[in-house]
C-alpha cells in the first residue's frame, strides 16, 4: 500500500479568499489537485490554476453535495482527501494521513486502538449514525476516515457545546464513496468499513459574525427546504415547538450539558444563534 496515489479535491465557488491556503495545506501530500468550481465571479479558479490544480467548471447546483460528489467523480488517485476551501489540513494531519495510507487492513486496525480520543470519537460517530443510519460497513477492507474538526468562530477555535469533535469523512477510497446530495446534514455513504484519525482539520467557518449570518441563512433556506418536502404542519403547535420550546431547548443543552458556556463569549453567541435556526427556519416556512 504504500505506492497508494492521493487526490485532494475541492467544490469550490466564489471562494478566492480562502483557496490558497486550503491548497498550500496540502502542497506536500497531493499526488493530484481537482477543483471543481461553479462559475466563481471571483479569483478562485485563477489562483487553484496557479497552484498546480486541474480546474473544472461546472454551473451552480442549489445542493452543493451535488457539485463535491463532480469532485470525487474527477478524482484519479487510489485515495482522495475532500476538502472545503476554508479548511485547512494541519502538518501533523498531513503526515497522518499519509501514515494511515501506506498501512494494511491489520495495521489500521491496531492503529484505531492507540487513538487517544477515541471513546469520545466512536460516542459521536454513533449519535450521526442514530440520525443517519449506518455508517460504512462492519467488514471488508478499509475504505472511509472519519477526520476530527476545529471550528474558527469569532477568534477562537470551538471545543465545548457538543460543537467538538464534528468527525466528517473527507478521506476515501476512489470508488467507494458517494454523497446522496438529499441533505445538509448527509455523511457521505462508504461501501466499506471507516475508521478515524486522530489529528484535526482546521475549519475557518466563521472568522467575522458577517461570515457567520451568511452561512447560516444558507442553511436555514436548506432547511426550509427539507420542511417542505417533509410536508411539516403548519399549526399551533408546530409553531409553539419551533420557535419556543426547540430554541430553548437546544440552548440550555450545548450550554449547560455540553459546557459550551466553557468556551466564553464566543460559546454563548454560538449556541445562542444556532437555537435561533429553528424559528427562523419555522417562519421561513410559513410565508414562504
């Protein structure tokens, strides 16, 4: 395994503020760079050009999913890593992820048992999977890694409030990885076991509140949209729930039970406007 070929690729658009870094990140793992951009009006496609990435173009998708699974389709390596523009892959990531490649089926297996967070990894990779369903399969070879997250908020790298370890699979074996493109919320689905590393990825979500309110409202409208295809009911109830007792609920668990209060001003603001999705998503659904 250790001739196994890696592409790093991107869906990116209108990200020109963000895109050097994310590849620089990886100038030292990458067999091969893809970016896959939906018509940017910016610079991006330029600079991912400049940086040695092969670019493709491709229209705006309302399900972004749509355009990263072009990305991992594009991809001709062994294995890919998928990455947002604002992330960035730390040093010790990139020389885990290229440890992790160049193991066998067994020697993984006896790696997952050395990783030091690893009871609280497998607890949230089981609560995704109370939502999702199963995630990957429980034999067969390796074909799918969960990476650990550190979300950027207002000048602070999130810990508490149940924010920590937010575990993505961004590395996967080409052929054996596709997005659904139903939700906001999907995991990729792996036709084969997963695993985890233990470095994190660095995710610049949010370094000013402007940042923030925008990808909020996309999510909300993501939401809104899910509401209608789920045929929600509108009424006084559902209306009580939504903007009342979800909000309220959801702020006193990621401030008191997942201690976001731990991580100061920036975790309050944090758990504060993210309870704020549920009537904002409510209201949104009644005019619209």
């Amino acid at each position: 395994m250790a001739n196994n070929k890696l592409s790093v690729v991107l869906a990116t658009r209108n990200e020109e503020k963000n895109i050097e870094e994310c590849l620089s990140s990886v100038s030292d793992i990458a067999d091969e760079v893809v970016v896959v951009d939906e018509s940017s009006q910016d610079r991006t496609r330029q600079i991912a050009q400049g940086l040695g990435a092969k670019v493709i173009s491709v229209g705006h998708e309302p399900i972004f999913h749509k355009t990263k699974q072009k990305a991992l389709d594009a991809a001709s390596g062994d294995w890919i890593l998928q990455l947002d523009a604002d992330e960035r892959v730390t040093p010790k990531l990139a020389e885990e992820i290229k440890k992790v490649l160049s193991m066998g089926d067994g020697e993984i297996d006896k790696y997952q048992e050395t990783l030091k967070n690893r009871r609280l990894f497998l607890r949230h990779q089981r609560l995704l999977e109370e939502r999702d369903g199963q995630i990957g399969t429980k034999e067969g070879e390796y074909a799918g890694f969960f990476i650990p997250r550190l979300n950027f908020f207002l000048g602070k790298y999130l810990r508490w409030g149940g924010v920590y370890p937010d575990g993505v699979i961004r590395l996967v074996r080409r052929g054996k990885a596709s997005f659904p493109a139903k939700s906001v919320h999907e995991q990729m689905e792996i036709d084969g076991r997963v695993g985890w590393l233990q470095n994190d990825l660095i995710h610049m979500a949010d370094p000013t509140f402007k940042r923030y309110l925008q990808r909020n409202s996309y999510y909300i409208d993501l939401i809104v949209t899910e509401m209608k295809d789920d045929k929600l009911g509108k009424n006084p109830w559902q209306f009580v729930s939504y903007v009342i007792i979800k909000p309220v609920w959801w702020f006193f668990l990621t401030q008191i039970r997942h201690k976001g209060i731990l991580d100061g001003f920036q975790g309050i603001v944090f758990s504060f406007f993210s309870a704020l999705r549920f009537p904002r998503a409510y209201i949104r659904y009644l005019i619209r």
